[in-house]
C-alpha cells in the first residue's frame, strides 16, 4: 500500500483529503503576528475576507522538514510506501523540506515528486496519483506517473483586481488604477514551475473567450480530469464552466475547487485558473 501525502499548496481540504486518503501537511499563512495553519486554523472563505481587510498582504511560510518526517514515519511504521507529491520548488522551499525528511527517516520507500506547480495544478496530480493507487499501481509506479505528466501539465489563470499585485509590488501603482479603470485581467500561466505573464485581456466575455482559446490551442487528453478553479468567485466560475461547456470544449471529468490561502495570498480574490494534462 502506499500513504499518498500532499502539502497544502494543493488545495486540499481536510474533508476532501479525508475522502481521498490523502494526508496534508499545512504551509503556514501570517497575518501580522498571528499565524494559521493553512486549510486547518484558517480556509479560503474566512481568508479571503482577513484578506480584503489587510492593509498589507500575508505572509506564507513553507513546511517544516519535521511535519513531513512525523508523517513519513507513522506511514513506513505501517508497512506502507509513501508518495509525497509537493507544490513547485520554484514556489516554495516545501520540496525541499520533504527531500530532508525523507533522507531523516531512511527513505528507500519514500518517493517525493516536484508538481512544478500548485493549487488546482497540484491537485490535478494528487487526484491521478489517487486514482491509479486504487488500480493497484505501487509508489515507484506512481512517482514516474507523475514525472511524466508534470513535464505535459497545463495550468492558466487570470487577476481581476490589480489591487493585489500592486500591495505586493508586482505591479506599479499608477499601472494599477489605470488598469483598473479599463477592466484590465493580466494573463498568467505555470511555466517551469513559475508563473509567467502573458498579457493582458479587457472584460469578462474575452476573460471567458480566452481560456476556450486556451483549451482549443492545447486540447484536453481525455484519460485525466480539467480542474476549474477561482479564488472566492464561484458565481463567476460557474459562468466560466457554463461557456466552456457551451463552447463543447469541457471534457466530461471537469472538477471545481476553491483556490486557497497560500496562492490567494499573491493573487488577491477574483482570480480564476485552469489545470488539464493536453493530449500528446
């Protein structure tokens, strides 16, 4: 058997995590002095209302390699294999975290995978490596799984308040409010486990006309699950699912989820995002 663990990066919340069998080990989320685990003290609703209340954004903290190597070694007292399947080292340094663990706790039955990516990303990993666990497949087996779909991963998203980006200085204050104004949505997506502007769109209907684009560019491969995700804006996810289905561009394993704390920190509420593994 094999003890499939994740960090929060991924989104996961504790009773979906429970569902699944998947443990979670918590980044840490700081607003001024006080601190939250991550989906545990604090989840997406109630942070993303601290969040429009701050004067200055939160802070994120990674894993501690010793959260990981109490988990790994509760799992290998089990008898069990461990796959910890991590968000981007580019990101975060809870990759790194989780390689200290394992050589801790001897980690010949421990495998950690690099998502180069995060939330729904990430996610989108979990669920497979889940999904074939179930089918039998063992930790070895799994981990190459997931090696090779990280190198084909799709993940696009947009802002819509540039509110965000300006409190974390990711963006001109003056860019900002003119951006603001026009209805401006930078254009983003994961690109070698970061992610990378594309541009920028103006209003909803060519919001929702350029993730079709997206997905007519770089098909979905039916075998894998398309993740629809949005950081406190599921009115607007739904319209964006509503679309995309009219368009007949969804394929028919398309999942929703709430983009949490740790990716929410950086983009602000509003943002709306997209993972799928294209066809080959």
């Amino acid at each position: 058997m094999t003890q499939i663990i994740t960090d929060s990066m991924s989104d996961i919340l504790p009773q979906e995590a429970q569902r699944l069998g998947v443990r979670v080990a918590p980044l840490q989320v700081r607003f001024g002095e006080t601190s939250y685990d991550d989906g545990i003290d604090i989840e997406p609703a109630a942070f993303y209302q601290m969040l429009r209340e701050a004067q200055e954004l939160p802070k994120t903290n990674q894993v501690a390699p010793a959260v990981f190597e109490s988990l790994f070694a509760q799992a290998l007292s089990t008898g069990e294999s461990v796959l910890c399947i991590t968000g981007s080292s580019r990101l975060s340094g809870t990759y790194q975290s989780a390689m200290l663990a394992r050589q801790s706790v001897g980690g010949d039955r421990v495998f950690v995978v690099d998502s180069r990516s995060a939330s729904l990303g990430e996610a989108l990993l979990v669920y497979e490596a889940v999904h074939r666990s179930a089918l039998g497949a063992d930790a070895p087996s799994l981990a190459a799984t997931l090696e090779s779909l990280v190198a084909r991963q799709a993940l696009v998203g947009q802002v819509a308040q540039l509110k965000y980006l300006v409190m974390g200085g990711r963006l001109p204050a003056v860019a900002g409010h003119v951006g603001a104004a026009l209805s401006l949505r930078p254009l983003l997506r994961m690109a070698d486990g970061r992610l990378e502007a594309l541009g920028v769109c103006r209003g909803a209907r060519k919001s929702m006309e350029w993730f079709a684009g997206q997905l007519r560019k770089m098909p979905p491969d039916s075998q894998y699950p398309l993740i629809l995700a949005s950081a406190d804006e599921r009115e607007t996810l739904a319209a964006l699912r509503d679309y995309l289905r009219a368009e007949e561009l969804l394929p028919d394993d398309t999942r929703t989820m709430d983009i949490g704390c740790v990716i929410g920190a950086h983009t602000g509420p509003g943002c709306l995002a997209m993972a799928w593994i294209p066809r080959e």
